[in-house]
C-alpha cells in the first residue's frame, strides 16, 4: 500500500493520484491553460499532445504506486472535471524534505482553489510524514505562484540569480520559498479542514 492516501478531501476539492482514464481530462485542462503553462513551467515547452497526457498519468500513478511522490489531480465533487495538478514530491528522505508544484486550469484561477490543495498537502507532509522542510521554488517573476506560498505563510528563504532560462530562451531568478513546522500554515479564510482517505485506490 502506498504512504499516500488514495484521495485528500478538503472544503471544495478532492486531490487524488490520476488513473490511465484520466488522460483526457488531463489534456483538456492542459490545452485550455497552455499559454499560462508555457509562460511558467519547463514541461509546457514544445506542446502536450494525447501521448504526453497519457504518459504523465502513467508516471504520477507509478510515482504514488511507489510511494515516491503524490502527483495529485484537483476535482471538484460534484463535476468530473480535472481542474489542476498539485504535487507533493519528495526530495532527500533522510530530512525529510519535500516540494510542492502546482498549476491550475485557466478558468479556474482566482479562486483560492490551489492555496487550498497546498495547504492540505502541506499539512499533510508535516503531520503525517514528518517532514523537516517544505518548499516552493518559481521564476522570481511569476508573481500568483509567490503570492500563494506567502498566503499560506511559507517563508521567502532565497532568490537564485540567473537560475534557469524560461520556455522562451530568457535567463531568470528563481524564488525558493520554505516552511519547516506544520503549525506555520496560516489559516486563510474557507481553508475548511482536510481529510485523508488510506488505501492505495
Ligand atoms: C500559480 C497559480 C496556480 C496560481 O493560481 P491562483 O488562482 O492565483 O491561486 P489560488 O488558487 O490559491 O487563488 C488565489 C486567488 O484567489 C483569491 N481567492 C478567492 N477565494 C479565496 C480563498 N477562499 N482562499 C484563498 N484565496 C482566494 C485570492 O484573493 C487570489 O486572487 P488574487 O491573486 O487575484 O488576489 C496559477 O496562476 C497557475 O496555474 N499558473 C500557471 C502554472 C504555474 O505558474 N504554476 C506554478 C509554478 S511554480
């Protein structure tokens, strides 16, 4: 049995690893978000196309199967759509240390919705799995992708220059922020609790 749970359920959202028949949806969200994803992460460089979609909940399933990572797709309860991706993926497991990745579909953004599946995955690595340090690297210029660790109260731990060139060939500063004790999550307004579901679906 996986160390993941089979789904995390918070206020508005459930966040579970994706199945082979999610591949649709992945791709549908993706395509409707591609020109933001472009802009701020490395995978949406050179297109997603059915096989990368495909190949994407192939290796996230795996990961989870593995207890490796908690690559975990945003639904909201009441609709099949896939809404966005958060992931909780570990990093040295001798801490153990863990970062936290996340894009949202397009028409879904404004919404608080990936504060909320952070914060849950967050606490998550804190309360049950021990975790030492969590953090959350960006482009220093993706300005939404800061504003949610500082919402949830990470700190703004250093900001690496000349860091990495974006899809578009343009060198950039990356921010790394980090959290180190669960009981730093701040409580936003509707964070509502979470509840994690055991068994590895
Ligand atoms: C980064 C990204 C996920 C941020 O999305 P977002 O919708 O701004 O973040 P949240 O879902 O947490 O929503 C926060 C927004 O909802 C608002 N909001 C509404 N209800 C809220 C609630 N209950 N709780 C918190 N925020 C709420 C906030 O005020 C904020 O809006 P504002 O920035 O206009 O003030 C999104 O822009 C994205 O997918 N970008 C492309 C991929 C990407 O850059 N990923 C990060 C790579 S490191």
């Amino acid at each position: 049995m996986s160390r993941y749970p089979a789904q995390i359920a918070t206020e508005r959202l459930i966040l579970r690893p994706p199945a082979p028949e999610d591949a649709a949806g992945v791709l549908n969200a993706v395509t409707a978000s591609y020109a933001e994803l472009h802009r701020w992460m490395s995978w949406a460089r050179t297109g997603f196309k059915i096989d990368e979609a495909r190949t994407f909940c192939a290796d996230a399933r795996s990961r989870f199967d593995q207890g490796h990572d908690f690559i975990a797709l945003l639904t909201l309860p009441a609709e099949r759509e896939i809404i966005g991706c958060a992931s909780l993926l570990s990093r040295d497991p001798r801490v153990p240390s863990f970062e936290l990745t996340y894009w949202l579909h397009s028409e879904f953004v404004g919404c608080g919705y990936v504060t909320e599946a952070a914060r849950a995955l967050a606490t998550f690595a804190f309360d049950s799995l021990f975790a030492g340090r969590v953090e959350i690297r960006m482009d220093g210029n993706n300005r939404r992708s800061w504003a949610v660790a500082e919402r949830l109260g990470f700190e703004w731990e250093a900001t690496l220059k000349a860091y990495r060139r974006n899809n578009r060939g343009e060198l950039s500063d990356w921010r790394i922020y980090a959290m180190f004790n669960g009981g730093d999550l701040s409580a936003a307004r509707h964070a509502g609790r979470s509840q994690t579901v055991l068994g590895s679906n």
